[in-house]
C-alpha cells in the first residue's frame, strides 16, 4: 500500500530549476517531482540519523553500538 501523495509548491532558483530538469533530461530519474521526492528523503534520512546520534552521544552509547541496536530492533 503505497502513502497519498500531496502537493507542495516552493519557489527554487532558476539555477536550481535548471538542474533538476537536467536529472531528468539525463534519465536518472522520471519527472522534476521524483528528484524532489528523493531528495527530501535523504534530507529527512539525514536529519533522523543526526537525532540519534545526538541521542546515543547523550546516553553515552557508541554510533557503532546504537546502530548494532538498531539493527537488533529491525531484524528482531
């Protein structure tokens, strides 16, 4: 089951605009909102990681041990 998409609208540089219709004119990617989608992934990917590495650092946890943890977790 996949998630309902919703809309957004932003405004970008044209630069910017002009790089994403480059990804897809070069075919690594289908439409302008797939580069957005991918990259707002990694950016909240990214931002996630960053939390709980805040957090192991606080708990005094190793970033190999908490993902060694994570795993256990995912995996059962």
């Amino acid at each position: 089951m996949s998630e309902e998409l919703k809309p957004v609208q932003a405004r970008i540089p044209e630069s910017v605009d002009e790089e994403l219709n480059a990804l897809v004119e070069s075919g690594m990617y289908a439409s302008r909102s797939e580069v957005i989608r991918e990259a707002l992934r990694k950016l909240l990917a990214e931002n996630r990681r960053e939390s709980l590495r805040e957090l192991a650092e606080r708990a005094g946890v190793g970033e190999e041990e908490m993902l060694e943890e994570l795993d256990d977790v995912r995996h059962g």
